[in-house]
C-alpha cells in the first residue's frame, strides 16, 4: 500500500482477499499494520467499518469477507 499508506478501502480489499484466500494471519496483521500506520502517522484509528471487519475476522464468522466486498469506500 506503498502509493496511498491511508487509503482505508484499498486495506480493506487486501484484508478481504487474504481472508478469502484462507490467510486470516495475514489479513489480521494488514489490520494491525493499517491501525499503527494511523495512529503513528495522523493520529486516528482505523474506521469503525474496518475495526468490525477485524472484529469479525477474529470471531471467524461465516462469510465475512462477502460481507465486506466493498463496504468501504
């Protein structure tokens, strides 16, 4: 995410894609590494759209990357 370390719907398909490619670990520390890229760079946290997707990747429930597709912008 080199171009644009902010853009929140660009994190949010890469965290969608490792889910989908059965990478939960690796979406997880997308999520982690996006949240301290926000608070280290600008002082905010993630959105609440992407703090409930790593809610629901870490409760493993069904289909959450389907949930998700898109769903920030």
């Amino acid at each position: 995410m080199a171009k644009d370390p902010f853009d929140e719907g660009r994190h949010a398909c890469l965290i969608e894609a490792l889910c989908r490619s059965d990478r939960r670990t690796d979406a997880l520390r997308a999520c982690r590494d996006l949240h301290a890229t926000l608070v280290d760079e600008l002082g905010v946290g993630p959105s609440p759209r992407l703090l409930q997707l790593r809610s629901s990747i870490l409760a493993d429930e069904p289909g959450t990357p389907d949930r998700w597709l898109g769903a920030v912008p």
